[in-house]
C-alpha cells in the first residue's frame, strides 16, 4: 500500500495517517521497504538505477557521428577550400 498510495502522488505523512501510524513509524516501514528491495534485487540496485543504459550511449555515439558528417558534408560544400 505505502508505495501504490506515494506513486499516486501522496506524500509519506498522508500514507502515515491513512494507515494510523506516526510519521516516524512510516519512515520505520520505508526502511524496512528499502532492506527488502536491496535484499531481493541486491545491493547495488540504486546505483544500476540511476546508471545511464548502454543502449543511450550507442545511440548518443551514432547521433554524434551523424552531426560530424553533416558538419563536414556542409563545411565542403559550402564553397569553403579544403585545408592543405
């Protein structure tokens, strides 16, 4: 219920006073919650989380390539002479 109630957009205090706990026995159940997830998906699962996927930097790379084409295909014929 704690995270269904906060991903709607409640905040903890509300989700503490739906369930008739006090806020520090909320942040008690948050601790638990967050044990729980490390336990089950591992230690590491908030680092991996926020870790930027290998699949946006292929793409960042090929859209980079891209743009330094267009740049040299653009500075060629723009009527610019070829540096010797």
């Amino acid at each position: 219920m704690l995270l269904a109630v906060v991903g709607e957009g409640s905040t903890l205090r509300d989700v503490a006073r739906m369930l008739g706990v006090s806020d520090s026995g909320i942040q008690l159940e948050k601790r638990k919650l967050a044990l729980a997830l490390a336990a089950f998906m591992g230690a590491n699962i908030l680092a991996e989380s926020t870790r930027q996927p290998l699949w946006r930097n292929n793409l960042m790379a090929g859209r980079e390539r891209q743009a330094c084409r267009a740049a040299r295909i653009n500075h060629s014929t723009a009527g610019g002479a070829a540096p010797a």
